[in-house]
C-alpha cells in the first residue's frame, strides 16, 4: 500500500468545472444555476444535468470502493 497514492483517492475531488465538462458548458453556467433561483444572475441548470450528475456520482462511487476494497485486503 501506499499512503500518498491511496488518500490521493480519497482526496479526490469533483467540481465546477468537471460538470461543466460532462455536459459541454461553461463554467460559468454551473455556478449561475447554483445560485439561489431569486438572484439576478441565476440561470436555469443545463438540460440533461441528472444523467450527468448520476454518471459522475456513479464514477466516484466506484473509485471509492475500489480503495476500500484494496485497503480491506491490505489490513
């Protein structure tokens, strides 16, 4: 096992701008349509952004419990 490469893993993290890649917008457009629907620059979330959200959700979940599994066979 190696300390840096599996809490690499762990500390893995997903933001704007990987949404904004999977469904081909802007940056942006993620952090307007996270706004709070009353402020002025809010805009209304991509089209398609569940299947997308779930696809990224999906990929993170598996990555996690990959290094769980590798560091449960190394205990």
């Amino acid at each position: 096992m190696n300390f840096k490469r599996e809490t690499d893993v762990l500390f893995d993290r997903i933001d704007h701008a990987d949404l904004a890649k999977a469904l081909g917008v802007s940056v942006p457009l993620i952090r307007q349509a996270r706004l709070d629907p009353a402020a002025l620059a809010h805009r209304s979330p991509p089209e398609g952004w569940e299947k997308a959200v779930m696809r990224i959700a999906k990929d993170r979940a598996e990555r996690l419990s990959l290094l769980a599994e590798r560091l449960k066979k190394g205990l």
